[in-house]
C-alpha cells in the first residue's frame, strides 16, 4: 500500500512540476523583461473632464519618456493577467445581420497609443493608435489575431468596420479596423487568447490606468526610483506601487508554486514511508526466517544467494505496488488533466520517472536487511534456533 500510495504522488509531483515548468516558459503575448508597471491616477479634484486626463496622462508620458534609457510607454484600463472584468460584448460587423443565435462575443479593451510597443506585442498589419484618434475623429479598433481568424473569415481587416454592445448590438459604436495586433493572454498563463479589440484612449477617455514603461537598462528595477519621482512632481498624494512585469508575472504563478511544492513534500513523505514498510517487511522476514537463512548457508550457499533471495522477496512485494499505483495514477491523471496545464496522465516521461524513482527507493530499502541477512553467521543463529 505504501508503495502505491507512494507512486500515486511522486507520479502526481511529477506532473504539477511539469506542468509549472510549462507554465514558466508559456508565452504570455507580450514581452517581461525590462519592463515596469504602475497604477497611476489623476486627482479628480483638480483633472476633470476627458480634455483635462488626456492632458495629465501626456504631461506624465512625456516625463517618462524623458528619463534616460526608456523605448516606450503605454497604458491600458485592465493589465493582462490580473484578473479585472473587460467588457464583454457581441459584435456586428457592418452590411450583416446580428445572429442571436450564434453571436459574435469579443472583449473590448482600451489602451493608449504606444501600449503596444510598450507591451513589445507585434502588429501584423495596419497601423497603432496615435494621439490624432480622438473623440472627434472616426472611431476605429484594433483587434487581436484571434479576433481576426475567428471572425473574419478571409476578408481584409483594414477594410471593415464592425458595432458592438451588450445584450443588444448598438449601432452607433460603429468602428473601422485600423490594425491587427498579436494574441495576448488576459485571463491567465493557461488559457489561450480571447477575440478582443482594442479602443484607443483619445476616444474613451479612462483615468484610472496602468503603466508600462519599456526601458533597455539591463535592470529595469534601476529605474524605479526616477519613475516615483516623476509621478510624484505631478501627483504627490498619489499612493502607488512601482513593479516589474517579470515579478508580476511570476507572481500570478504562485497558487501553482504552491501546490507544486506541497505535492513535491507529500511525495518526498510517502517515499520515505514506503522505504520504511518494505525495509520493515524484509527485516521481519528475514528474521522469521532467519533458521532457514542459516541452514542454506551451513548447507553450501553463498551469500549473494542468500542476498538475491530476500531481494526477490522486496522487489516482489515493489512490483505488485508499482503495479497498482500506475493504475490509479494513470486513472486519476485523466481525471485532472483538464485541471492542470499541459498534462497527460499517459505522459510515459512522468508515469516512467515515477516508477524509476520508486523502484530505486524500494530496492535500497530492501537492499539494507538482505545484506544483512546475508552476513549471518550460520553456527550462532541456528545456536539460537
């Protein structure tokens, strides 16, 4: 029991390790290192009024921009990965009829110009939003690739424009595509993009934001302190927190840390409980049996057969709870597949890492009382036989 309990969760450590490591290497969309993130927004008792942010949120960029070693900055109302509700919503594209049945869902999200660049997301084609897109211009979108491929169906995307709204479509939010942008994984590491547009902030103008800055110092936490100085010249009771988005995004990955790490202790215990029950079962048999052990060796054998003989025993006894414990593993490895990123309870890598592991652990463990039982002295036990 011992064994196949021990192999269930070495089995299962395995997976969540590889599973974080895949985690670890997954594309996000966008670009980590040398990148700072803050929230950033304007006093409402002095900045009113869509002019009046729009104006608090250049002055500011601008100041970034001027610190010694920034690419870019942008801003966006909801960062990737930090779980904040976008706007979800059904879009119409325009000359076609609004399908209740099967609807179109996209999630909208609003940025600044330079967001992407900032993000280090490619555009693939059309343009990026400029401060020349304003609330008194034509109102256009940039979508994501997912968007394009699921919707668009072949057609151009420079040249359509789509409305949007929710529950109702409301054709007064009628937009023209002016780029295509890359997938960006809002709601976690795990799950692939979203259709989503984007819609810049001279049109829908949002105070509350968060800012990216792309710096090409080697360490984007050097530049910190400059970035508190600048929001404070201009907001001095703003409270705020600078952070890179590296740790951020490694900090979302902490709940599977976690369990990793736990699985990982809880498999490292049944290993050691294990090695202790089949030591505990040689060493017992070995001593109910220790006439017979005398009795061989008195008789002519040697001790390496007296040594493999016991070995037969511990590894048998291994066999038969290696044996059970593939099969609730991999039984239960297909019932959490879907639960745990990049797993597959028929992984032969995971599955034959555990078995390794536990049949090493067991063959010491019975190693130790058949050398043992080996090295009897055959006169003295069968004196006290």
């Amino acid at each position: 029991a011992e064994v196949a309990l021990a192999l269930i969760l070495v089995a299962g450590a395995g997976w969540l390790v590889q599973s974080f490591s895949r985690l670890r290497h997954t594309d996000p969309g966008f670009a980590m290192t040398g990148r700072l993130i803050v929230d950033v927004r304007p006093n409402p008792q002095s900045v009113r009024g869509p002019d009046q942010t729009l104006a608090w949120t250049r002055n500011l960029f601008d100041r970034f921009r001027a610190l010694p070693g920034v690419t870019g900055v942008g801003s966006t109302l909801s960062f990737p990965l930090r779980g904040q509700l976008d706007g979800s919503v059904f879009v119409q594209f325009q000359g076609e009829a609004f399908d209740p049945v099967q609807p179109m869902g996209a999630r909208m999200r609003l940025v600044s110009p330079g967001f992407f660049d900032a993000m280090g997301v490619s555009i693939f084609g059309g343009r990026d939003f400029t401060s020349d897109d304003r609330q008194n211009t034509g109102p256009v979108a940039i979508v994501n690739r997912e968007f394009a491929k699921r919707y668009l169906r072949g057609r151009d995307p420079l040249r359509t424009a789509f409305a949007f709204g929710y529950p109702n479509v409301d054709a007064r939010t009628l937009r023209t595509i002016v780029g295509v942008v890359g997938d960006v994984r809002y709601r976690s590491i795990a799950e692939e993009a979203e259709p989503s547009f984007y819609v810049p902030q001279g049109q829908f103008p949002f105070p509350r934001q968060t800012v990216v800055i792309a710096t090409k110092l080697a360490d984007a936490t050097a530049l910190a302190s400059s970035v508190r100085k600048e929001i404070a010249s201009v907001e001095p009771q703003l409270a705020f927190d600078v952070d890179t988005v590296t740790q951020f995004v490694l900090s979302t990955l902490v709940r599977q840390e976690l369990g990793m790490i736990l699985m990982v202790m809880f498999g490292a215990t049944a290993l050691v409980l294990a090695a202790v029950g089949v030591y505990g079962v040689i060493a017992y048999v070995s001593t109910q049996r220790l006439g017979e052990i005398a009795t061989r060796l008195a008789l002519g054998a040697t001790p390496a057969q007296v040594f493999w003989l016991m070995m037969r025993r511990g590894v048998g006894l291994a066999a038969i709870g290696v044996a059970i414990g593939l099969a609730i593993a991999y039984a239960g490895g297909r019932s959490v597949s879907g639960l745990v990123y990049g797993v597959r309870a028929s992984d032969p890598l995971v599955l034959a890492s555990a078995t390794l592991v536990v049949a090493l652990i067991s063959s010491v463990a019975t190693a130790l009382p058949a050398r043992r039982a080996s090295r009897v002295d055959p006169i003295l036990a069968l004196r006290g036989e």
